[in-house]
C-alpha cells in the first residue's frame, strides 16, 4: 500500500470552485484526547479573505458511529464511520495507547486495514507520535523517512526495518506522507502543513491566536534538556527578542550574549539547553522564514530580500534556502505564487511540501 502522488481532492487554495480542504481525523481506541485535539484547533482556524474556512475537519471511527474509549477516565462520541476516510483530502492519525497488534506485531487489525481501504489514492497522510505506526503497519512508511516519540523511535525501527526512522526530529515532511514526535511535535507539525499549503503569514496568525510558538523547525531536538529557564538563573528570551528585532542586520554571538548579561560560553551552553539549537542554528532558521515570508507576500528582489533577511547576498540566501527547503529563493516563490493562484496540484506535492521536498 502507497499512497500515489496525486487525485481529485480540493487543492488547498481558495480559488475559483472554492471548497475547503478536508482534513479527517482517525479515532482510535485509547486515544489521547489533547492529540485528538490537535488537528481540529490548527486546522480550524485558517480563514481566507472572504472570511471562508480553509479547511473542514471531521473525526471518525474504524468502526459505526458511537463511542471510541480514550486514556483518560471518559469516552467520545464519533459521530462519522470508516467510510468517512474516502472523503478525505488529508488524514491526521493521534496516538493511541491500544494499538494493540499494531504495536505488538507491525500488523493491523482487521477493521483498521478495512478502514484504511477507504483512502482514496494521494491522499495527504500524516501522523502524531504513535499513529505512526499505523501508517507504518499499513505500508504507507517502507522506504521512507519517519520520526515518532523518542521513548517509542528504537521500537519502531525494530519492528519496521524498512523505515529509516529518526529518534531526534519534531517532525518529518515526505512529501504526501509526514510524521511527528509526540504532543506538542503535532501542533508543530499541523502548523508545517498550514504554513506548506497557505503560506508563512496564515500559520503566524493560527500561531499567534492558539498562543504557541510560530515556528519549530522539523530537526529541532525532540529532548530540550532547559526548555523553560529555571527560576534562578537567567534564560535567552531577551537575547532572541533582541535578534528577532535585527535579523537584517549582521548578529554577532557575543552581541547575544551582551543582551544576557553572560559570557559567550554561559550564553551558548544556556541557549542549546532552551532553545535545543545552537544560537547560530537558531539565527539561520529565523532568517530563512523571514526570507520565505517575504518571497510569499511582496515582491521584492531576490537581492534585496536577502538584505533584509540578514543573508547579504542572493548568493547566500540561496544556499541556505536549498539547504532548508530544497529549492532556490526564485523555484519557491514561482512555486508558492502558481499555487495560490489556484493550481489544483496534489495535496500531497503541492505547494511548497512536494517540491521543497523533506523538512527533517
């Protein structure tokens, strides 16, 4: 079983015959309802001009309607059976804690497998930390790349040889088929995919209205070892504030750590334990999403978008670009431009998720 690389299904646009982008959420029993949950507060707020929904998401069952057990000391109702998987146009799998032979064996139960029938060929897949191995049961992860919870990464690469799992990302973007760790990797992960299919300014406003961070990248450590500064001692947010403030202009690492009061070496070793990226690391990938968000929404040049940006150059912010997201500064904003302007392409290679390839 593999997902194909395209079909019928609305593109994520709002073009002419607008409708909004099906996202279906599968409910399984032992489901962890914040996960649940995930989806349906990202996806649910994306708005277009006209004040239309982006997207509709809707939760089903492997079985009838009725209820489907969770972790927790209560049950929910799903109101939609298996068949509602054939109407979707992206599937989001929670993680479950009774997987049962799916995290014993690699296999699927029977009515998992008949509910999987229902996927149309294309369709977007993407889970959150264990429903993963859903995805991996079924086939849809053999030859790729995946991620899941750290605690559950050596389990999976043992029971599913064939996938090349990485322990350490937030989230991996394959294309039609991506993953994340667990809990709040997922929101990081619907938000990649908010952020693929509407652009950078649409996921900062769902970023900013749920009150979480707008932006982790997918290779970020999953295991931060200091992400809330203790009460003691002295953090890093100043120093990024500061940074965010003057990406354009050149930011020296001592320049940081002045912002801190602390030595380079303090500030180094504090901001990796916070942040799980060196300062460096951090500084590019904030300059890379203010070059996206710039090659999205006017129309600069390429040389001075990388001015503004703080690469320098177009030389520069190529290179850092194609080492990001895997194509040039002029391929993304072609690409993006062509595909806001109503492009049905596939859910699952449009936008900037097919052509800019993996994001680890």
């Amino acid at each position: 079983m593999s997902p194909a690389h395209s079909h019928p299904g609305s593109s994520p646009g709002s073009g002419p015959g607008f409708r909004p982008h099906r996202v279906v959420v599968l409910a399984l029993d032992g489901l962890l309802p914040f996960e649940l949950g995930i989806p349906h507060r990202i996806f649910g707020r994306p708005k277009d001009a006209e004040g239309r929904h982006l997207y509709e998401v809707v939760t089903c069952s492997v079985r009838p309607p009725g209820p489907v057990e969770t972790d927790a000391d209560f049950a929910i109702m799903v109101e939609h059976g298996p068949e509602t998987l054939a109407t979707a146009d992206t599937v989001v799998v929670p993680a479950s804690y009774e997987l049962g032979p799916v995290f014993e064996e690699g296999v699927l139960t029977d009515d998992l497998a008949a509910a999987l029938a229902h996927l149309r060929p294309g369709t977007r897949l993407a889970s959150i930390c264990t429903g993963v191995y859903v995805l991996a049961a079924a086939g849809f992860l053999d030859g790729r790349p995946a991620t899941t919870h750290w605690a559950d990464a050596d389990r999976l690469q043992r029971l599913f040889p064939k996938i090349d799992v990485d322990r350490d990302a937030l989230f991996i973007d394959d294309g039609d088929v991506l993953t994340s760790a667990g809990v709040a990797a997922g929101i990081d992960l619907c938000l990649h995919m908010v952020r693929r299919d509407h652009g950078t300014a649409v996921a900062n406003d769902v970023a900013r209205r749920t009150v979480v961070p707008p932006h982790r990248d997918g290779g970020q450590a999953q295991y931060i070892e200091r992400p809330v500064p203790d009460a003691q001692q002295a953090g890093t947010t100043t120093a990024r504030a500061w940074a965010l403030g003057r990406l354009h202009e050149p930011i020296q690492l001592r320049d940081m750590a002045e912002q801190e009061a602390m030595s380079v070496r303090t500030f180094t070793r504090r901001f990796r334990e916070e942040a799980g990226v060196s300062a460096g690391q951090w500084l590019t990938q904030q300059r890379v999403e203010r070059a996206r968000h710039l090659l999205e929404s006017t129309g600069r040049s390429v040389d001075q978008i990388a001015r503004d940006a703080g690469f320098g150059t177009a030389q520069s912010m190529r290179q850092h670009l194609q080492a990001a997201l895997g194509v040039t500064p002029t391929a993304y904003r072609r690409t993006f431009r062509t595909f806001r302007a109503g492009s049905h392409t596939s859910t699952g290679s449009s936008g900037t998720g097919g052509e800019l390839g993996a994001v680890r």
